[in-house]
C-alpha cells in the first residue's frame, strides 16, 4: 500500500489536499456537508491507489528488431507484441521502452484496454549516424486507474542488442592477384609431387588438431608446426585496420578514424562475396578469426566482421610493432589489405616486414592531415612527408592507395589491381623528404623519431610474415520476451 501511495500521480495529490482542506474548513465552520464532500474528495484517491495496488495483470511482451544489424545513417524498426496472458482485462497501460538518446527519443504509447488472451502491437523506428552496440530494453508498464489518480510501474528484465554497422559502399570488380593460396590450379602440380598427404609443415592457427604438431619443425623454427595435410580451395585476405589514435584526426562520423573503419567493412563485404575467407586483425592484436568454426557458421561471414567493426575503438598504440605478431597468430598465407592512419618511415619499415615472397600487399594509406585545416606551408611540409612513407612503400613492393579528406573509396579501389605501381619518386629523393618531414614534425612539436630511413629497407621485404584467414559470420535474429505482473 506505501508503494501505491507513493504512485499517487499530481491528480490523486490535489484531490487528496482539497479533501484535507475541505475537512479541516469543516470542522472549523461546522458545516456537516462540507465534512461529506471532503470525505469524498479524500477517499477516491486513496480507493484507486488500493485498486491499482492490489492488480494482478499478467503481460507477456516481445521484442523484434527489424533488422537486428543496420548501417550507420539507416533506420531500423521496432516491433513490440504485448499479450495479456491473464483471464481479467487490463485497465489503462502506459508503455515505454528505454533506449538510448543516441538513437531518438524514448518512445511511449498509451493502451485502452486488453481484453484477456488479447494482444496487441506497436512499432517505432531509430536511427542512429554512430555506430555501436546499443542496448534496447528493458520495457517498462505504468498501470493506471481510469480516473488518473494512480500510476504503478511494473518491468521486464530483457534487453535486446541492435548492431549499429559502418556504412558500407559496393566496391567494383578488380583482379588483385594472389587469390589462390596454397590451392586452386596449383593444387594438381602439389599433389603430383608430393602426393594426397603433403607433409610440408605451417604455423600452427587456432582450431588446428594438437596431433598434427610437426615437432620436428617446431624445434627448429621455434614456433609451434603443423603438418599441411590438405590444402585449401578457397581464397584468402587479410585486412589489416589501424586503431592508433594518434594516426587519425577529426572527431564524430567524420573523423579520419571513422572513414578508415567504413573503408575496412566494404573491403572486407566486397571481398567476402567474391569468395574470399577473410581475416580482420588490428594493431591493438583484435579482430575475428573464426577458422575453427567454419562449419558452424554456415557460410554467413559477413556478420561477425560487422559487429566486430561496429565496436572498434582508437587504440592507445603510437606504433605497429604488435602488427607482425597479430599476423603470424593466423598464418601466413593470401592477399594483405591494410587501411593506414598516418606512418612514419620507421612504421613504413614495419609494414614492410608484412610482405615477402609473391605475397600481394595493398595499402589505403589515409593522410589523416587532411582532415585538419592548417596553413599552407604546413600543409605543403605534411603532403611532402605522406608522399614520402607512400614512396617508401612502394618500394618495398605494396600497392598504395593515397586518401585525402573527401575522397570515397569507389573511385580510388581499382588502383589496388595495378601490379607495376612504379615508384613516384626515387629513393634519395624520399631520404630528403624523410628529413624533412622530422624536421616539421619537431617545429610542431608532434613527437617523432629522429631517425633516417633504415639502409636496410630493401631487404626487409623479404622478411616477415603475413596473416591467415578465416570465416566470418554472426546471428540474425533476436527478440526477448517475458511477464510482468
């Protein structure tokens, strides 16, 4: 009863007030039909707040996200299903979902009546231009009696996710080499020399039978070994991301960050549908690898790097030394992808341990500088200093894709197919303007090594390792349910 007291709503507080008024205002006039109306006045809220107290509706609620996974800037839709499971009708409901502000207003709706067994549905719709992880629920019914003097709160406990997603855009059709990884139209000539079972060893990746373990080549390589007894059909990628704060510049949905984070999902989309298994890993060592469930997935891949994606965040690395490790975790096989902040020629030496042999390595290589307005001259020093590490790597044998602010990633994808890229300019050059860029880097007071390009650059990409693949996928469909009484 005190807590239906407590829900008295300002109606049930006013007629509770004049009744007192009324009844002390009698007893002082002695007016004894004062003292009847101030009896009524008194006693309707107190009569409704036990009505509404001693309810004992039971609703069961549903929840649907349509879809449960939507891009940034798309809307989604809601539908909520209430059901009165009990055999009495409801009287007035008052329904609110929690959500997020950053995906609208809370929305309420008002009920007349549910009769028992009957349901009823309402829908909205949200939208958000962050994306994220956002938590839906839980549903909150206000019971009211039908003269408003009452309100009870009553809650469900469940809560369902909607996956906020980067913006993807279709990317053109381009032939980027290095497709088929240990298979394909290799496979027959591997199997003629060496039979079915081909004992070479791997590095070992996650979900690989321990049995397997070529201890021989383990004590030698130092790294755990499996023997490779079967070889794959399929094509494999690894999509390098980013995540150094300090490599990125801007703020919101239209940071350098948020551009590089779109530019991996429609990379990563694009070459999904074009048969690829496809491994995400960042500098921060996260991503997906889902190489040991494959068979559980059922071949729906793209969901799981999406929601991976939806929840990345700018990592506190101010370098890439953990990127080789990330990558050797998985194996060393397929096309590399990496979508770059801002590099020095010490990160570009780095990268450049990414790639050996034949393995085909493209960079998007964002100058995160041009996200900022600055004044000419810096701005020259900047674009000379980003033309430099782009230089640098292509010497060392990647595809690069130079990005600007205001660039789209459509137009510029069919550069990753240019095998030949030659060299804008020559080494020497590049050892000048590598100088140069640490000399404006220390007149700005950003904190970068004063070191000259390493002499060993050359012959550093025939060294390092490279990434292993996986399949991606995740879940489509929710909804929660529950009673309130």
């Amino acid at each position: 009863m005190r807590e239906a007291l407590a829900g008295l709503t300002t109606r049930g507080r006013a007629f509770a007030a004049a009744g007192a008024t009324a009844a002390l205002c009698a007893l002082v006039l002695g007016q004894r039909d004062l003292l009847r109306v101030a009896v009524l006045l008194g006693l309707l809220p107190l009569a409704c707040a036990l009505v509404v107290a001693r309810t004992r509706y039971r609703v069961a609620c549903t929840r649907v996200l349509q879809p449960v996974r939507v891009q940034a800037g798309e809307q989604a839709r809601i539908l909520l299903n209430l059901t009165n499971v009990s055999r009495i009708p409801t009287g007035l409901l008052l329904v609110e979902d929690k959500i997020p502000y950053v995906l609208g207003t809370r929305p309420r709706f008002v009920l007349d009546r549910l009769e028992p067994r009957g349901r009823r549905q309402v829908a909205y719709r949200v939208r958000s231009d962050m994306r994220g992880r956002y938590i839906l629920g839980p549903l909150t019914v206000r019971l009211a009696d039908p003269f408003g003097m009452c309100e009870l709160t009553r809650g469900f406990t469940h809560r369902d996710t909607l996956m906020v997603t980067p913006a993807i855009q279709p990317l053109p059709h381009v032939r980027l080499g290095g497709e088929w990884s240990g298979g394909g139209d290799s496979r027959s000539r591997s199997v003629a020399a060496s039979g079915e079972d081909d004992v070479a060893p791997r590095d070992y990746r996650n979900g690989d039978d321990r049995r397997r373990i070529h201890w021989r080549s383990t004590a030698r390589y130092g790294d755990l070994m499996v023997r490779r007894e079967e070889q794959p059909w399929q094509s494999r990628a690894t999509i390098l991301l980013d995540t150094r704060g300090a490599a990125h510049r801007g703020e919101g949905p239209g940071s350098s960050f948020e551009w590089s984070v779109s530019a991996v999902a429609s990379i990563g989309v694009h070459l999904i549908r074009e048969g690829y298994l496809v491994r995400f890993v960042t500098d921060a060592d996260t991503g997906v690898d889902t190489g040991a469930h494959r068979a559980a997935l059922d071949g729906n891949f793209e969901g799981l790097l999406m929601d991976a994606l939806a929840i990345v965040t700018p990592s506190a690395n101010r370098r890439l030394d953990r990127v080789g490790a990330a990558l050797r975790h998985g194996g060393a096989d397929g096309l590399l992808i990496a979508v770059l902040g801002a590099i020095d020629t010490e990160q570009a030496e780095t990268l450049a341990k990414l790639r050996h042999g034949t393995t085909v390595a493209i960079a998007v290589l964002v100058d995160s500088m041009s996200w900022l307005h600055l004044p000419d001259d810096l701005r020259a020093e900047e674009r000379k200093a980003f033309d430099a590490a782009a230089g640098l790597l292509r010497q060392t044998g990647w595809r690069v894709i130079p990005v600007h602010a205001g660039d789209e990633l459509p137009p510029l994808w069919p550069q990753a197919a240019r095998g030949g890229q030659e060299l804008e300019l020559p080494l020497d050059r590049i050892r000048t303007l590598t100088a140069a860029m640490r000399g404006s880097a220390r007149r700005a007071g950003r904190s970068r090594d004063t070191a000259g390009v390493p002499s060993g650059v050359e012959q550093a990409a025939a060294e390092g390792a490279s990434g292993s693949t996986a399949d991606l996928a995740g879940p489509d469909r929710t909804g929660s349910n529950g009673d309130a009484q």
